[in-house]
C-alpha cells in the first residue's frame, strides 16, 4: 500500500515539473548558461546598476522625461516648442513677449475692475499676481549647483592625469564650440530640450538592442585603437627623461 502511495506521489511530482519546464522560457540553445543573467547586468550601459528612472533622479522630473504621464510631457515639449517658434521662426524678442503679456494683463484687469460692477452689480476685487521669492531661490540655487558641479568636472578632468578623459573633454568641448556657431544659444537649448526628452524614453523602450550595439562599436574601436597602439605608437622613440637630467 505504501509502495502504491509512494509511486503515486512521484508521477505527482513528475507531472508538476513537467507542467513547470513547459511553461518555462526555452533558449535557443536548449541550455542554460549560468553566466548569461550576469553578463546582461554587466553590459548595461556605462556599468550602472540602477534602472533609468532612478539614474535620472527619480521623481517628478524622471516621470516627465520618461513619459510616464502623458499628458504632462507633451504640454512641457508643447510650451518648449512654442517658445522657441517665437523666438526663433516669428523673430519675437524677449522684451516684446514681456510687454504684450503685460498689456494684455492689464487690459484684462481694467476691463474686470471697471464693468465688474455693471454685471454684477457690486464691485469685485482684482485677485494680486505675486511670483514667491523661493521660486527665484530655488532657481538660482539650481543653476549655481549644476555651474558649480561642471566646472569641478573640467577641474578634475584637467588635474587626474588621464589623458584619454582629458582629450574627450576637449573633443566635446570644441564640438560644443562648434555647434553653437552654426546656431543659437535658445536653438541649442532647445535641441537639448528635445533629446532630453525622446532619447531616454527611446533607451528604455528598446535598452537591451541598444546596450548591445554600443558595445559592440566600442569593442570595434577598442581593436582598431590596439592595432594603431601596435602598428605605429609602439614604434616610436621614447625618450629617457631621466638620463637626460643627469646627463
């Protein structure tokens, strides 16, 4: 009897994991590589760990770049493009815009102070537009944290002796330069707005393509600078710093 319990007991078991490994995902490979969950997290892009709402910041202004509510990113990319349309295509000019809207601020209060009465029949008080001090704090706080953390950037890049991150500050620098001379300051800004907000919700729609095929051209980089390494700046003459001083 217990022979019987126990034999029924393993078709049981074998059933429920035959159930399980169906429903499984299969590899191409049919086998499974222990490395392959690791290998993925290593080649995320620049080693990170984090997901990418997180190496955004996290909060309100991560949910915005990464469209996590709609309606939200469109009205802040809308109110970005109609500036710059202004500005740029219309040739307004800042102090224009300020005027106009203060015009049409106080038209609208005459016209609510004045004939308030004849609708109503009592006279209405003209709610005061007050911006709050910390909204300029906060803003100038800000811009001098980011000020601050660039040009500590520069400063450390400048001082660590690596000529590598120092050679691509410069390139990036001088592609900078030579950006803003083909347009604007606002175009520039602008264009930044732009990316800021469509590539990082495009690298998170298809992360893994993209994380692959930055590797890939940088291992293809890494090879064609070894071959340089080997071919031509190994061949040069290094000479001895040393012997020369006590020479």
């Amino acid at each position: 009897m217990s022979e019987r319990s126990g034999s029924a007991t393993e078709k049981i078991m074998s059933s429920i994991i035959d159930t399980i490994a169906d429903n499984l995902p299969k590899q191409k490979s049919g086998q499974f590589d222990p490395g392959a969950v690791s290998e993925k997290v290593k080649n995320k892009l620049f080693g990170r760990q984090k997901t990418l709402h997180g190496v955004l910041g996290g909060g309100k202004p991560a949910d915005v770049l990464l469209w996590r509510n709609k309606k939200t990113s469109s009205s802040v990319l809308a109110l970005a493009t109609a500036i710059w349309v202004f500005f740029e295509w219309l040739d307004y000019h800042f102090l224009t815009i300020v005027s106009f809207a203060l015009v049409l601020g106080m038209v609208i209060q005459f016209v609510w102070s004045n004939f308030s009465n004849m609708l109503s029949g009592s006279p209405s008080q003209v709610p005061r537009v007050e911006l709050p001090d910390e909204m300029f704090v906060n803003i100038a706080v800000a811009i001098g944290a980011q000020a601050n953390k660039f040009l500590s950037f520069l400063q450390d890049v400048s001082c660590e002796k690596n000529l590598k991150n120092f050679l691509v500050a410069i390139a990036g620098l001088w592609a900078a330069a030579v950006i803003g001379s083909w347009c604007n300051f606002l175009t520039v800004i602008y264009i930044g707005f732009v990316c800021a907000h469509t590539l990082p919700v495009l690298y998170e729609k298809y992360e893994d393509q993209i994380d692959d095929f930055l590797y890939n051209l940088l291992g293809l980089l890494r090879d064609q600078y070894q071959k340089l390494d080997q071919g031509v700046l190994s061949k040069i003459p290094k000479g001895n710093m040393k012997a020369k001083k006590n020479e």
